[in-house]
C-alpha cells in the first residue's frame, strides 16, 4: 500500500510540475535597441502567478546562457549588461532548474535599431512597438509602427494627404506605408529607389554553386566553388552561413550570422557586365564535441552583398545540404596542445604536445608489462642455475 502511495505521488509531481511551469512565458524581447546594444538589451518574462527563478536559465541561439535567480509574478524584465542577443535569426529558450525547456521563441530578426521589439501577440510573434514591464500592444504586426498611434514614422504617408509638399506631423487612424520617405516630402525617396532598383537588377544575376560537399565531420573545413553571372559591373562579397542550425562558424568558431560580412571566411569579388566569375569559400563546421547538435543534414546558404557606401545585401543566391557527423577522432582523442614555453635565456623551437590521457595510461600498461616480462624471465633463469 505504501509503495502504491508513492507511485501515485510521483505520477501527481510529474504532471504538477509542468503544469505550474506552463504558467510562465517568454513575452517580449528587444535584440536591436537604439543607440548601443550593450547594456540595452533585454528579454521580458510574464507569469499569472509567482514562480521562484532560482537554477532557472534563458539561452541564446549561440547556446549562450544566462541564470536566472529572480522570483517571477506578473511581468519581469531581464536586461543584459553585455551584447547578449545577436540582431539576425536571433531565439531565446526559457530552461527551469529541472533542464526542461519551458518556452522558446522562433529564430527573429531585427534591423531597426529603434524603438520596435518582438512581441508576443496571442500565438504568433509581431514586430511593434517595445512595452516592456507592461501589456503587449500588437497593433498591426506588419513589422512597421502601428498606424494612427499619433506619431509620423519613416515611410509613413497619412491618407488625409500632405501640407506644402510635406508629410503632416501627425497621423490619422488610418494611413499607409508609402512615399513620404523621412517625413521631409519626397526627400531621400529618389535615392531610395535608385538603390532599390540596383537592387533588383542585381537579383535578376545568377548564381550557381559549382563544387559542395555532400558530408561532412563536424569540425571540418572544406572548400565550397560558386559562380556569379553578372549583368553590370559591382563590387561583391559572398559569405557562408548555415540556418536554422549555426552550423557554419568562422575560423575562430564564431557564428556566421547573414550579415557577418567582417567574417574571415567570406570573398570579396569586382564583377562586370556580361562576366560570369568564380569563386571558393571555405565551409568551416563546428566541433559539436558537446554534441550540442545532431548528426544529419544541415541546409547551408551562399549569400551576396554589393558596395553601396558600405555592404548591402542581395540577399540568399544559392543554397545546398550537407551531412554532418560526430568527429569522433576530434573529440575523443583529441591531445591538449599547451603554448610555447619561453625561459628567460633559453627558447624552444616547437610548442610541448601532451599525450590524451587514454595514450598516457596504455604507455604506463605497456612499460609495466615490459616489466613483469623481465622479472619473470630473471625468475626462470635464476631457477635454471638452481
């Protein structure tokens, strides 16, 4: 009977406990603040209760973590004293202290470098208006400020018109995203379809991938051949990134975000109308020694830019599959390899390796067997003199 008691409790703390944690969720995030991100970004919890935080965690798409240590009831603003959230396919996980996921968002982007933050809106996430330590307002989601909130945005036009060739200070309950540019008339709005229209003309470019891998262990590098048909002249960059999983990392094991154009892997190329340049970039994958990820296939993009004071993106020009898999001879038996030693008078040539510690105990095995070979064979012949 006593044993059926604590059957039945267990099985009641196994459905209670996820229960209690569903109460909590991740409400908003802001991972492109203006001005500076450092000390600026922040994820917003909410929970209809009071839930102790303690050994609670949030984690980032780099599988970054921050512990928590608060106690939750209402809304609870979380802000990062450091560049904790990445502005491009940016999610945060919400772990309890039992290592159960609890909530996660999908992979978000933001590009403002303003006032405009993720919101939870019922079950999908809009790009509104930040409301931290308070309700959600999710106005229109279309990644733009709610229209009639008052305020005349970049690239809002009220549809009551304009005042002297001038967009109106405020706007009505109603208004569409169209040409007022900066809110200065058609100021800007020339120069902001030229650049569009480079743009397209770009895109209507080819772009081919020439050499991939099919597998791969990760850890590896290998190097990946593209083609570019261009039909003007531009001066281009191409990097490598792979999504929704960051499994292509730059040289020091960095992500490769879409827009890491300062990433040591990517190219940069001149090309003119009417040529068809190639090129090779090198595909460098994480170790996964933590086996953080999973063996199997990883989509990987090759992705453009053009030199328009500064690096504008062309977007995602050609993509492949690689399988990726466990490097078991990275991983395990991998020797630490210790830094140059400098002695005051004295240098060497060479860094000092040092032997994994599965090596170092069949060395000791074999020298102890080495040595109970000769102790029997110096036993057998002092028999023999006898």
């Amino acid at each position: 009977m006593l044993r059926l008691k604590g059957v039945l409790f267990t099985l009641i703390l196994v459905f209670l406990i996820p229960n209690i944690s569903a109460d909590i969720v991740i409400n908003e995030f802001e991972q492109n603040p203006a001005g500076t991100d450092r000390g600026n970004e922040w994820v917003e919890l909410y929970s209809n209760e009071e839930i102790n935080l303690t050994g609670w965690k949030l984690i980032n798409a780099d599988n970054d973590t921050f512990f928590l240590n608060e106690t939750i009831n209402g809304y609870l603003v979380i802000t990062f004293t450091s560049q904790w959230l990445d502005n491009s396919d940016e999610k945060v996980i919400l772990v309890d202290s039992h290592s159960s996921t609890i909530d996660e968002t999908p992979l978000l982007s933001d590009t403002k470098n303003n006032n405009l933050s993720w919101n939870l809106c019922g079950e999908e996430w809009n790009f509104v208006a930040s409301t931290p330590g308070s309700e959600n307002e999710c106005g229109n989601g279309n990644g733009e400020e709610v229209c009639g909130d008052g305020v005349l945005q970049q690239g809002e036009e009220c549809d009551d018109g304009s005042e002297n060739g001038e967009c109106p200070a405020t706007c009505s309950a109603s208004c569409t995203i169209n040409s007022c540019g900066n809110g200065n008339g058609n100021e800007g709005e020339q120069e902001q379809q030229e650049r569009q229209e480079q743009q397209e003309e770009i895109l209507t470019s080819s772009a081919r991938i020439l050499e991939s891998p099919s597998s791969m262990k990760f850890g590896e590098i290998k190097i990946v051949k593209a083609s570019f048909f261009s039909d003007g002249n531009y001066d281009l960059l191409f990097l490598l990134y792979s999504a929704p999983k960051r499994v292509a990392r730059d040289i020091d094991e960095s992500v490769i975000t879409p827009n890491r154009v300062d990433a040591s892997t990517a190219v940069k190329a001149r090309a003119y109308k009417g040529e068809e340049i190639e090129f090779s970039l090198a595909l460098n994958l994480f170790d996964n020694c933590n086996k953080y990820y999973d063996d199997g296939n990883y989509e990987v993009f090759l992705r453009g830019f053009f030199s328009d004071n500064g690096w504008k993106a062309i977007g995602d020009i050609a993509s492949f599959s690689v399988f990726a898999e466990y490097n078991e001879n990275l991983c395990e038996e991998k020797p630490e390899v210790k830094e140059e030693k400098k002695i005051t008078g004295q240098t060497t040539s060479s860094p000092i390796l040092y032997l994994s510690k599965s090596k170092i105990i069949k060395n000791i095995g074999l020298w102890i067997l080495i040595a109970l070979t000769l102790l029997l064979l110096i036993v057998v012949w002092k028999k023999k003199l006898i």
